[in-house]
C-alpha cells in the first residue's frame, strides 16, 4: 500500500517536473532583464537633460487609452509606460498616499 502512494507520488512529480522547469526559465529571464534594465540605469545615474536618446534607451512604447468621458478635457486618461526589459509597472497612487500621512498625522496630534 505504501508502495502505490510512492509511486502515485512519483508519477505526479515527474509530471509537475516541465512546468516547473519552465517557471525556474521564465524567472532566470526576467533576472536577466532586470539585470540589463539595472545596468542602463547605471549609465544614465546623472543625466542633466532629458534627451529623446535617453527616453529611447528607457522607454520600449507608451499606450494611451481612451478618456472615460469622451469629449471632456478634465476626465481621467489611463497612460501605459513600458519600460525596456522589464516592461510595465504601477505607480503607488500620490493622492492616496498623501490622505494617509495627513490622517496619520491627525491622530497622533
């Protein structure tokens, strides 16, 4: 009995083995990736001007979506920024950042 959970255990294991694989793949990749978008930001550490060849070296494509409101020049417009290797990412909110010292600061007072 403890025989079959052995090899019951073995086969789903050696079937798990290619997806995994692929994942160890995939995260060596994006190191790699990280790595080269690291090293670029090493070169341009003292940039005095912002030129198109550093927003080139930076930047892969910018997608701006459609407003929420059509035809209104104060709704809200969602801008994707993709960066070289390491593609995009979210910006903590500002705002709501700043809503949560203010309130943080009130109760401490």
């Amino acid at each position: 009995m403890l025989s079959l959970d052995y090899n019951d255990e073995q086969k789903e294991l050696e079937a798990a083995i290619p997806g995994l694989q692929k994942e160890i793949d995939t995260l060596k990749s994006e190191c790699t990736n990280v790595q080269k978008f690291l090293d670029i930001v090493r070169k341009y550490v003292h940039v005095e001007e912002l030129t198109p060849e550093v927003l080139r070296t930076f930047i892969s494509k910018i997608v701006v979506h459609e407003r929420e409101k059509k035809h209104s020049q104060t709704s809200s417009q969602q801008i994707d920024i993709y960066f070289r290797y390491i593609g995009t990412f979210a910006l903590p909110n500002t705002t709501d950042a700043a809503e949560e010292t203010k309130q943080d600061e009130r109760r401490t007072a």
